[in-house]
C-alpha cells in the first residue's frame, strides 16, 4: 500500500509540473520566460507518460485525475492546433463542417433561415456551411493564442473614430456585434483599445466556461452575466463613460424583447440595449470584424446607429433593418444556423405584441 502510495505521489507531482508547463505553452497563461518547441513537445511527452500510468483504483482522486487527463490532453491538443496558420486552421474547420452539417438538423435551419432572407442558392449554402466551421475553428486562435499574436491578426480597422468621439465627449459606448463575422475576434479586439464589458451567458459546461472565460477575458475586455447583477454593471460602466457590449440579434429571453421584422419574419428582438442607451445617453455603435479570404485575417468596422426610435419596437426595427444590410454584403459570414425566428417560453405572439 506504502509503494503504491508513493508511486501515486510522485505521478500527481509530475502531474503539476505538466499542467504548468502546458498553460504556459497553450496561452492560457502568461509564461515566465519565451518556450521553444521543444518545450512543447517535452509538455506533451510528460502528459502522455502520465495517461499511460493510471492513478491507483480505489483511491478518493482516481476518477478526479482521469478526467483532469483527459481535459489537459485535449485542452493541450486544442492549444497546439491554435498555433497553426489561421488559413490552414479555418480550412480544417470548412472541411469539417461540410462533412458532417449538411446531414443535421442545423442545415435545415441554415436553407429556411436563408429562405426566409430570399438569399438561397446551393453555392451559397455551401459558403455558410464552410463559414460556420471556420468560425468555430478560428476561436481557438482567439482564445488561446497569446494576447499580442490574436489582436494582432486585425489587419485593418476603419470607423474608431466613432468610438473616440464618444468618449472625447464623456459618452459611453453601446457596442452592438451581430453573429457576422468573427464577433469573438471582433469582442477581444475592441478590448485592446479600451476598456469593455460584455455580457456574456455561460455555457452548461464548466469546462467550456473556463476555457472561454480564460480566452475572452485578456486586455480590457470583462464579462457580465445576463441577470441583475450584470445588467447594473453595464448601467454603471456606461454612467461613467465606459463601453459594453451586446450580441443584438439574440432571441430575448421572456418578457425583455418585443417583436421586430428581420428579413420579413418577426423576431423576438431583445430591448436590452436600447433600455441602456435611453438610460444613459450612451451611443449605439454597430461593429463587425470581417473575416478575410485566404486565412489574411480581419478587418475591423465600426459604423454609427443614427436616428434611433425612442420606443423599443421602433429602435428593434431600425437595428434589424441595420443588420440586414450588412447581412447582405456578406451573407456567407453569417450565422444561419441561428434559430433567430423561434418564440421564447412566456413570450407573447407576434400578434399580441405592443
């Protein structure tokens, strides 16, 4: 039992000493000194020595360290595919998704969503099954790239200068970033230019939401959970000139939206934004990264609301009709698979909606 023990000990010590030399390789943590790559493939050597040694059964941690292995070999695997070229890596995400989406249940949403917005084509169909997965697979360059290597895949930005003149004016600023685009890059990137709060509802698994929250959460962007305490958060960072944003062509959740034509169809548009702009006198600002062919990165746009209703019906309308148009221009970019038309639980029907 001694021996067994001892053996246990030394593999957990050897354990750690894994999972620090892997944070410090995937970017999810700030490494002490610049690692080669032989670091990383000692990192992945070590972990691998680790899998084929189990914990001894019967002890109170051996199910625990069974499935840290498991998350640490493909947290590592996931950190290593984001040091790839981003055009090889989308191109990897493209192929996937075309192998494996047009026999699911989302291309069905995908063909009705396109459909509805009498933008259906086969060729174009495909485009948006591609752009799916390279949006999938692009996230993780994003997340776990370090800070300066993703910000840095921004290549051009036009229309900041909104932003800068907001905040010369001690205005806050409501960033509204539609599912168009890489709005992950689009998020991480307005962080590296000031500070902003994002709100952000966490996934059902907790591994997911770490990864996520250790991905998003670098230079000036913060998270804010959409509930009570988040919605006061995002009040206060406006009062005081500050930027939040909002992924505005969500269905809003019972009794925080109101009916809005999108492509022609109601959709249950959420009024969050326009409660905080008519709360604070903050500025509505739409901004869209752009996901440049061949793998060359992004392109960063920020393009004044103006003439914003003040009833909530009106202003849903007027951001609809917005998204729409940049819809158009790049409808390959978009994320149809979005059950965007869908009436949440508690919602009244279109109809009845003021």
């Amino acid at each position: 039992m001694q021996k067994n023990m001892a053996r246990f000990r030394r593999r957990y010590r050897l354990r750690a000493w894994s999972r620090r030399r892997f944070s410090s390789i995937s970017g999810l943590s700030r490494p002490p000194c610049k690692l080669s790559v032989n670091s990383a493939v000692l990192a992945y050597y070590d972990i691998c020595v680790i899998l084929v040694n189990p914990a001894p059964p019967g002890t109170g941690t051996h199910k625990m360290l069974n499935s840290l292995r498991l998350s640490s070999l493909a947290l590592l695997t996931l950190g290593l595919l984001a040091r790839l070229p981003l055009g090889l890596l989308q191109t990897a995400g493209a192929l996937v998704t075309l192998s494996v989406l047009p026999w699911r249940k989302r291309a069905l949403d995908m063909r009705t969503n396109l459909e509805q917005a009498g933008l259906y084509s086969r060729g174009l169909a495909l485009q948006a099954y591609a752009g799916q997965g390279r949006s999938m697979a692009e996230s993780l360059a994003v997340w776990l790239r370090p800070y300066d290597q993703a910000v840095g895949l921004v290549r051009e930005v036009s229309g900041w200068e909104h932003v800068e003149a907001a905040r010369a004016e001690g205005r806050g600023v409501v960033a509204l970033m539609p599912h168009l685009g890489s709005w992950e890059m689009g998020a991480l990137y307005a962080g590296s230019r000031m500070p902003i709060l994002f709100l952000y509802r966490p996934p059902r698994q907790a591994w997911a939401d770490r990864l996520m929250r250790r991905g998003r959460e670098r230079g000036g962007l913060a998270l804010a959970t959409p509930d009570t305490r988040g919605v006061r958060a995002m009040l206060k960072t406006l009062k005081q000139g500050g930027a939040v944003g909002v992924l505005p062509d969500q269905v809003a959740s019972k009794g925080d939206g109101v009916w809005a034509a999108f492509f022609g169809r109601p959709a249950y548009t959420p009024t969050l934004a326009f409660r905080l702009i008519q709360a604070t006198g903050a500025v509505p600002l739409l901004f869209f990264c752009e996901r440049l062919a061949w793998g060359r990165g992004y392109r960063m746009q920020v393009m004044p609301l103006k003439d914003l209703p003040e009833d909530h019906a009106g202003a849903a309308l007027r951001l609809n009709t917005a998204i729409e148009d940049l819809i158009r221009r790049h409808p390959e970019q978009y994320f149809w698979s979005y059950r965007r038309y869908k009436q949440p639980q508690g919602a009244p029907p279109p109809e009845a909606s003021p």
